[in-house]
C-alpha cells in the first residue's frame, strides 16, 4: 500500500495547474448515458474516482476512447448498451456511482443500481434520489442491495428535496432532461458543478433554466444529441493548495483555477492573513510566519465547503491563537483530528464542534488516511511539520487528487511516494 514521506519546513514557489474537478467529471462521465451520440469530455483529471467510472461506464456497454497521449480528453459512445446494472463491486468504493440511476433509467426505463459505497463520513443516503424519481412516475424497489426501477417514460413534475443534496439534484437534473413535460426542481443544490453539469446536458440538447440557483426548471425533450464539454477546475484541489501555500508559506500562482468558485474559503485565508492576488483564469498566494486563526461553519453552496473544512483545521492548528470549527454537513467528518493530535495538535471536539488551540510548531509522525479530504490535511500538516511525517493509506488521496506529490514536489515540497 503506497504512502507518503514528508520532510517538513519547505517554502514553497512556483505554479500549480490546477485539474479538471472531480465532483463536475463524475456527473458529465455518467451524462453520457443519454445520447446514442459520442460525448467527448476535456480536462478531464487523472484520479482513481474517474478510473472506477469509466470502469463502471464500460461495464455497462459503453465504448470509451481514451488517447494515452492526451489522457485528459476521453470520448464516450453509448449507443449500444449490453447492460442496465451497476454492480456492488464496482458501485461499493465510489458513491458517485449512483448517478448512472437517472440517465439509464430516464433513456432505457429501467435501471438496477447497488446502493453505493465510498469515503466513511456519515450517513449520506439516497432517498432524496428515490422520492424525486418516485415524483417523476418510477416504480422503485429495493432488492438485496440494489435500486431497481423501472418507468416506461419518466414524466416532469415539481420536486421539492428535503435537504440540499449536490448529487441528488444531478441525478434528477439528468433524469429530467428526457422525460414528459416540465420538471421544476426546488431546493436544488447551487455548488458550481451543477451548472457546469447542466452546461454539458443544454449542449447536448436539453433545455434548462435556473441552473445555479435553488430552483431549476427542466423542460424534457425526446432525445440529446453529442457533444464536446470542457470540465471546470477543482475549487477544491485549488483550495487545498491555497491551504498548503499559506500554512507552509512562500509564493505560488495556481493555473486555470476559478477563484469565483472558492469566494468564502479565499476570503477566510486572507482573514487569516495570507495575500491573495486573483485573475480570470489564476490565483496568487503568499503567505510569510505564522497565521491568524480563523474560525467558521460549514454549510451548503455559496457558504463554507465542508470539503474545505479538514484543510483549513490544519491550517489552525498552527495559528497563533484559538479557532473554533462547526461541521454541519456529514456527522462523522472530523476523523482527521485524532491524527493531526498525533503530530502535535491541540484540538478538543465537542458533538459537532471543534476548538483548535494553534501551536508554534507540529512534530513529524506517521499518520494514517481516514477519507479524502483528512489525507489533504494530513499533507498540509506534514508540509509544515518538523522532522518526517508519513501518511499512510493515501490511497484516499488518489480519489481526489491529481498527482498532488508531484505538483507540491514541482514547487519545492521535499514529498516522495512511498510503498
């Protein structure tokens, strides 16, 4: 199992180019599913999620061209589908997988699905997905593990979630691109992978309005066509190397990063005291000693990202005073605290809360990986650790992050992979 060695107490300089985003790939990956037509799909980023659902799409039938030479761009083709079941090997480490459910049932009208899987945070179920679906005339049971619905065409109707669900939301956005009617979504979730998702579907021919606000309107057509897509930055790979730029310091300029996508975590580091330089396609950050604290609350689009929440709890773990955390979003996300304990932190945990009391320094340690974003906080605590740090099970890292020890090595981390 591969780790990684982290020599702390490098400045680090230079550029990052920041990937295409995970959360956005995996949705337009799955999109595919509702056009007989190719879909083409650019910049699109190297990470073991991206791997499974290619690995899932194929297993379905779907023909996929992938260039070695340009390993971002992949052309999908799923005109002629062998299988409508996403089975439990491949659906268990990976719950973005349940977003094959919509498209497969919505052009075929039927789908059996396995309850998903992926990273151990809390309870993060798919009924939202099941009552939107239900709303739309599915028939839907649930059979040894699996989804299974069946609708001989879905039709449009007002669907009001329960809670903010990103993937619930694309899931029905999707489905309600083919379906009879008008589809009014309420209470749709607003991250920026919603739109660009929804960039992807108008291409191929759907009609769509709202997208990126709470309430998107869907008016269904008879088919879609192909299309060529480009997928937008990861605000989140952009994110953590902001996180890691300032708790280790120095001067880097992330490439093809959207800070508009990232408003309230950029406003928080400059609170902390990094200084942040912001273009149309880039991102400045430098960042000199020790930082101030800063306190916040996770919540849904536009406020703070839980997926920010482990990184930034890093970075006041080495601030000069007291922080306090709120994760409001997933029950158990604060799995990285026992391991950041490990390299010197002073964090108590309180239900839901968290209050960190910063220290001048962290000591190295071996660490061990509980989910995804706790491997990222894990690096940027062992970036600025004295001495060296392992982080075990990085296979975590992978799902989300495209060669993160290459690009931190390329601005002057002393960071190897390990096995």
């Amino acid at each position: 199992m591969d780790k990684l060695l982290i020599r702390g107490g490098r400045r680090l300089e230079g550029r990052v180019t920041i990937s295409g985003a995970k959360n956005a790939a995996l949705p337009e990956l799955c999109a595919a599913l509702l056009s007989a037509e190719p879909v083409t799909l650019r910049n699109l980023p190297r990470l073991h999620d991206v791997r499974t659902a290619l690995k899932l799409l194929g297993s379905l039938g779907v023909a996929i061209d992938r260039d070695p030479a340009h390993a971002e761009v992949v052309t999908l083709n799923a005109a002629q589908l062998t299988s409508r079941e996403a089975s439990y090997e491949l659906v268990k480490t990976m719950r973005a997988s349940i977003l094959v459910l919509g498209p497969l049932l919505a052009r075929f009208g039927e789908a059996r699905v396995s309850l998903p899987g992926g990273c151990a945070i809390g309870s993060r179920p798919v009924d939202q997905h099941i009552k939107g679906l239900q709303a739309m005339g599915a028939e839907i049971t649930v059979e040894h593990g699996y989804i299974v619905a069946k609708a001989a065409r879905l039709k449009g109707a007002r669907i009001t979630t329960d809670m903010v669900t990103v993937t619930g939301t694309e899931n029905l956005l999707m489905a309600a691109t083919l379906a009879d009617g008008e589809t009014i979504l309420e209470n749709a979730a607003q991250e920026p992978e919603i739109p660009d998702l929804a960039e992807l579907l108008i291409a191929m021919g759907a009609k769509i309005e709202g997208h990126g606000t709470s309430r998107i309107r869907i008016e269904g057509v008879e088919r879609l066509h192909g299309a060529t897509h480009t997928v937008i930055p990861d605000r989140i790979e952009t994110g953590t190397f902001l996180c890691a730029v300032a708790a280790a310091g120095g001067d880097v300029r992330l490439e093809r990063a959207h800070a508009g996508h990232l408003e309230t975590a950029i406003e928080k580091l400059r609170e902390a005291g990094a200084q942040i330089e912001v273009g149309n396609d880039w991102i400045r950050v430098r960042s000199a000693g020790r930082l101030k604290p800063v306190s916040f609350r996770t919540s849904e689009y536009p406020a703070f990202p839980t997926d920010m929440q482990a990184q930034f709890m890093a970075l006041n773990c080495i601030a000069e005073g007291t922080s306090v955390v709120t994760e409001t979003i997933f029950e158990n996300r604060f799995m990285h605290v026992n391991e950041l304990v490990r390299l010197g932190a002073k964090i108590e945990v309180d239900g839901h809360t968290a209050v960190v009391q910063g220290v001048s320094q962290l000591s190295g340690a071996t660490v061990m990986a509980t989910d995804l974003r706790a491997s990222a906080s894990l690096v940027i605590a062992g970036l600025v650790a004295e001495g060296e740090t392992i982080v075990d099970r990085i296979y975590h890292l992978d799902r989300g992050y495209d060669q993160m020890e290459a690009k931190l090595r390329a601005i002057g981390a002393d960071i190897e992979r390990t096995s």
